[in-house]
C-alpha cells in the first residue's frame, strides 16, 4: 500500500509522522473521504471543495489547489489498485512543539492520503438498521469536517454498545445528524432533514439525495424535527459517503414505521444507484 505524505507516495512502514503534528496533539486539521466506484472518484469537486472551506474556517493554508488534491487521489486509487472502497485525506497545521498557538513563523500544513477497497453495505441497505439515540454533546461547529473527533467517536460506541449501527444525535431535543452521517425522515410522503447550519456536517451525500428528492418530485424540506417526532416517522434513514441511503428500522429498539426499509427510502437508493459511475 502506498501512502501519500507531502508529495511523496510512500509505503505505510516507511511513513514518518512526526509527535509533534498539531493533529496528533490538538486534532488540528481537518479531513475527507471521498468514494470511489469502479476506478472513479464520486463528487470529487464537492468533497475537495468541502476541504478547503473547512480549512479556511480554522485558518488553515492547504500547500496545494484543488486541483492538485484531486490528482494525488487519482493516483493513490491508480497505484493501489483501488477499484471500490474510499479515499482517505487529511491536513494538519504542521509539526511544530507543543503549544496551544499557531505556530511562528508559520510551518507548512502536512497532507496525508491513503486509498484502500471497501464493498458497498448491500446487505444493510436492504434490511435496514438500528441506532442508539445520544445527547448531541459536540462543539457548535459541527459544519467544519476537523479532526477533533472524540465526541462522535464516544456517541458511535454508546451505539455499538447497545448493539446498534449509529447514534442519533439529539441536542435541546432536536435530532441534528448521526455521529457520522446525516438523518433524514419521511412523514406522510414529505422528507425531512436538518438544515444546513453550524449544527450539523452539510455532508456530500446529503445534498445529493436532497437533488434526487427534488428530481422525483418528492418534496423535501431542510425543516428539524424532534427525537420524540422521531419515534413516529413513516420511515428514517440516513446518508453518508461510504454508507449511501441507509434506512433505519428502530430507534433504542422502537420500530420506525413498518419497521422495514420504507418505499421512499428505497426509491431514494435505487436514483442513488443510477448516478454511480459504471
Ligand atoms: O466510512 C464512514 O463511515 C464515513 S465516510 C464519511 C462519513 C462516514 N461521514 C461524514 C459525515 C460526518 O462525519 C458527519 C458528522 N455528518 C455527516 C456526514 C456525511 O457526510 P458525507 O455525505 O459528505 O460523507
């Protein structure tokens, strides 16, 4: 496997990282991952456009355009032989020792990327899955993709534990997102979903299901709803990069409407499947 660091392509044994990278330190940097199917990236622009501005929200110079990094991630699945699986890539605010400011002067931001093969989630995509709902205890700029991790990382657990998929998040009451994906519902043929502030990540897939919605003509509206509004959904699902349209069946073991994958869900799914690259 080759691993991409400043502008090498380096197998991972060979990789130095170093203990002073304000990400391994702070979680200082921000990050994407990008899907591919058969041999081509999906949204790249978006995902790659997406780094830049979470970049910019914490001050933080990419060394490269966008451009650049959307060809470091053509290579990587070249190389690797990535048919189908992700792009992973990072950027950190350098290695600098540590200290809560910004380094002076300033040192370069570190870039590492990896590609590696992964198969779509079929068999859930079919039956559908559970999740846990969690108080939502993230920071308030939950729409900068950064490293800084731990609060999602302590709610996916909280889920697993209690043998689910994925954690709901819920702040004041309102369902923002999952840990790592975006939450949608259906009620009486309408989708709704978190609008796009600072709550929660305005994630690729979620805009490319809004689209879908709009060209099916089934109304959507980017409208919050509550966790106990939840329990009493048509039908739920969530998106994400690498888990697609992923209907949910029950929350903290409640049936969500059939408690099976609901129609709209799996028309959204099947226009999903029509958009991936051949
Ligand atoms: O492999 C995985 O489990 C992935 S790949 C991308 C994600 C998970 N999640 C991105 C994400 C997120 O971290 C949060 C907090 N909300 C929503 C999403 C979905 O964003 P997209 O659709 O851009 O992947």
């Amino acid at each position: 496997m080759l691993y991409f660091m400043d502008g090498n392509f380096t197998k991972k044994e060979h990789l130095e990282i170093s203990i002073d990278d304000r990400g391994y330190y702070f979680g200082d940097g921000v990050y994407e991952v990008v899907k591919v199917y058969n041999d081509e990236l999906f949204t790249a622009e978006e995902h790659f456009s997406r780094l830049f501005e979470s970049a910019r929200k914490i001050k933080l110079t990419i060394p490269y355009t966008e451009q650049e990094l959307i060809d470091v991630a053509r290579e990587l699945i070249k190389k690797n032989k990535v048919s189908n699986g992700h792009v992973y890539m990072q950027v950190t605010r350098g290695s600098a020792g540590r200290q809560h400011n910004f380094p002076t002067p300033a040192v370069p931001a570190i870039v590492t990327a990896y590609a590696v093969n992964g198969a779509r989630p079929l068999g859930d995509m079919e039956k559908g899955v559970s999740v846990k709902s969690v108080d939502d205890i993230r920071w308030l700029r939950c729409d900068i993709k950064s490293l800084n991790l731990l609060a999602s990382v302590l709610a996916k657990e909280e889920a697993k534990e209690a043998g689910c998929s994925e954690a709901i998040l819920h702040r004041d009451g309102i369902v923002t997102e999952g840990s790592s994906t975006n939450m949608f519902a259906v009620k009486d043929g309408v989708v709704y979903t978190h609008p796009a502030t600072n709550l929660i990540l305005e994630g690729i897939t979620r805009k490319v299901v809004v689209q879908l919605c709009q060209q099916l003509g089934i109304p959507v509206v980017e409208e919050a709803f509550a966790l106990k509004e939840a329990f009493a959904m048509d039908e739920m699902f969530y998106t994400s990069t690498t888990m697609e349209v992923m209907p949910v069946t029950t929350i903290d073991g409640h049936e969500i409407g059939s408690g099976k994958r609901g129609a709209i869900t799996e028309k959204l799914q099947i226009a999903f499947t029509a958009q991936i690259p051949k």
